[in-house]
C-alpha cells in the first residue's frame, strides 16, 4: 500500500512542504498531490508590483513538479470529509473526489473586508493573481491625473501605495491607514518611510478609518469623504470558511488549529500550514500571515510528516522572526529587524541596498519553489509506521468482508 499525502494549495507554504516531502520520501511508497486552482505558481509576494504595470516570470506547476514524482490535480477544493479522509473538488471536468492518509491544508488567505460596505463592490485588491489582473487592467485604463487610494498601512499597503506612484508618476496616490504610518518601525525608519511618501508625491491620511466605500472614495468614520477614481483595498487578510466546515478545530479567525509541528489538534491525520495555520510563536502571539511564516511552517509540517512516516524523532524548531521586508518602489526599501516575536529593533537598512536585500529574498523563495528537489540532497527515506496506511487497509479488507466480495 502506498501511502496518500495530498496538499490543498501550492502558494509558498503548500509548494514548500510538496517539495521537500519529495526530497526525503521513497516514491516506491509514498503518493504525493498537489491540488491548486492556478496552473501556475503565483509570487503573491510580487503582486503589487504586477498591478503597478511589471511583467512576472510565469511557471507551471506541471513544470515545477516534472521529474519529482509529485502529481499536480488542477482543480477547486470545495469540501473535505475528515472522517472518510476525502477531499472534493471541482476541476475541468466536473466534480471529483482524491482520498488522503495524510492531507495538508495549504490554501492561504484573501483580502478581507471586515465587513465594510462597499468593499466587494468597488474596490481592488492585490490579494490574488486575478485581483491584481483587474487592478493592472483598471491602472492602465487610468489617464494622467487620475486619484488612486489605497487603504491599508501594513506591509502590503506600503509597497502597493509606493509600487503604483513611482511607476506612474502621473497619477495621484494617497493612502489611509489606521493608526500612524509605519508606527510599528522604529523612529529613523518610520522618518525614512515618511520622506520616501513625500519624495513619491504619496498623501497620507493618519489615525483614518474607513466606513464605507463607494465608487468616488471613501466615507471614514467621522463622516470625511476623501475621493478617488481608484481605490485599492490592503487592509488585511482572512482565511476562507471551508476549514470551519470540516470538524477540524479552528479558531475564531478561521484557521486551523495547529501544535508545535504544524498538526492539527483534533485531527493527526491533518496538517496546516502557512495562513490558513494558528500557529503559537515567540511569546505565545500567533505567528502573522506572511510569507516569513508560511515557508518555515511548510518546512516543520513536512519534517514532522516525514519522521512520524519513517519512525525518526519530530524535531520542533520554534519559527522566530528576524526581519521585516518592505518594498518602496523597485530601487527604495526598508528591511526592519525585529525581535523573535516581531517587534522593531533599532537597527534597520534602508535606500538601494534594501530593495536589493528585498528582491534577493523574493527571488530566493521562488528559486526554492521552482526547485523542489535541487536544494540540500537527501537521503529518500523508507516507510516504517505507516500508521494511517494500515488503518486504511484493515478499513478496506473489512468492509470487503462485510460486503460478501
């Protein structure tokens, strides 16, 4: 009997973790899918700068996997029975379902409107490879002088807000944010965020919150209107429902609740990792949803699949942050360093050689994607406990037997 992982989602968590279980399992044993909607990987990293007008490398997953003994099903998850451990999706040819002895969850976050009228509506996002399509496509139609908002003051409001004026000059941008801007960083870097706004022609709308959206701007919660032909929605991320429908453990934000090793806690048979995870972190804070947490975590869950499948020791490296990343436009950033649980330092890099550092980093993730069994070589390991494998087997030779076959 082989034994079935299937992940659900090939972002940077599910990509990661699709790869190196292909490095260190034996395929004689071992059958690894990935299902994704997209027949292509997307650097969701990269979107802010594809909707400002930048060309991205495409590459599909078929070619990703080629060669590694992964299968790649192109197809939308649209259910999950944890207790006959099935998945359903919808593909090309209608509705199917794949069986797993061991699934992990993988498929990521979207922009979230909490609730703002308006929102779905009339604004764009760079959440997805398609929101992103609409906003380039919506930019481009955007003559000279045109007003774009964008809300949000996290990390992808910043790079959206500075991606978009530095490569159309022509436009007027603003952005919102809720508290001051870049409040988080610490004092030089928070002053350097500010001259780069201003250098951009960037208006800044502080300590603002927005209570509705509409097709001219935004309504903000003390009855302001501040217009806008174009506005981009960046003000967080939240995970789909389909979770909190399966019996697993999930928490209030929807996400699964995972131990120390990415398993779920009511389900071992279960992994999540990167956002769609409520993972503990430094401090006991749940780890953010980002790209720095969902390659970690994909490293951990496959590790831990990897020993319990092989009968090694799960080794537990706890997930720290270092840094912060933010893009300023294709020659400006700044890389804040942080400590473990993610709070500023005094010490940070800023100007060219940030952006440089930045662009090293997203280049590094996609190459490690890209790559799946080129990295560190392994030794493919065999399977000893195949526990699930042969819960499955003695499922099946007794329902044969009940069944009169």
């Amino acid at each position: 009997m082989t034994h079935r992982i299937v992940v659900l989602g090939a972002g940077y968590a599910g990509a990661t973790v699709a790869g190196r279980l292909a490095r260190r399992l034996h395929p004689d044993q071992t059958e690894i899918t990935v299902v994704d909607a997209s027949a292509d990987f997307v650097e969701r990293v990269r979107l802010h700068e594809f909707a400002a007008g930048s060309e991205l490398k495409r590459r599909a997953l078929r070619d990703v996997y080629a060669g590694t003994g992964v299968q790649v099903r192109l197809a939308r998850v649209t259910g999950i029975d944890v207790e006959a451990r099935t998945v359903a999706l919808t593909g090309a040819d209608g509705p199917d379902e794949i069986g797993y002895d061991t699934l992990v969850y993988a498929l990521g976050s979207a922009s979230a409107d909490h609730g703002v009228p308006g929102v779905a509506e009339h604004a764009y996002d760079v959440g997805s490879a398609r929101s992103a399509l609409r906003l380039r496509e919506r930019l481009t139609d955007l003559g000279a002088g045109g007003s774009v908002l964008v809300v949000g003051g996290g990390l992808t409001g910043l790079e959206a807000a500075t991606e978009i004026a530095e490569a159309r000059p022509d436009l007027v941008v603003a952005i919102a944010t809720r508290g001051g801007l870049g409040d988080w960083l610490d004092a030089r870097a928070g002053q350097y965020l500010r001259e780069v706004c201003d250098r951009l022609g960037i208006t800044v709308h502080e300590h603002t919150d927005v209570s509705r959206v509409e097709t001219t701007g935004v309504v903000t919660g003390t009855g302001e209107v501040i217009g806008a032909e174009v506005t981009v929605w960046s003000a967080g991320f939240a995970v789909s429902s389909l979770a909190a429908t399966t019996g697993l453990q999930v928490a209030p934000t929807g996400q699964i609740v995972v131990d120390a090793t990415m398993r779920s806690v009511s389900h071992p048979d279960v992994y999540a990792v990167g956002d769609a995870a409520l993972a503990e972190g430094p401090g006991g804070k749940p780890l953010r949803m980002s790209c720095a947490t969902g390659i970690p975590t994909g490293w951990q869950a496959a590790d831990a699949i990897v020993a319990r499948l092989t009968g090694r020791p799960v080794r537990r490296i706890p997930i720290r942050y270092f840094n912060q990343c933010i893009s300023l436009g294709r020659r400006d950033g700044i890389i804040q360093t942080v400590t473990a649980d993610d709070r500023a330092k005094a010490t940070h890099l800023r100007g060219w050689l940030a952006a440089r550092y930045k662009e090293i980093v997203c280049r590094g993730a996609a190459w490690a994607v890209f790559h799946p069994t080129l990295l560190v070589p392994f030794r493919r390991r065999r399977i000893t406990s195949p526990a699930t494998t042969v819960e499955r087997h003695a499922r099946s030779v007794s329902s044969d037997v009940g069944g009169g076959h």
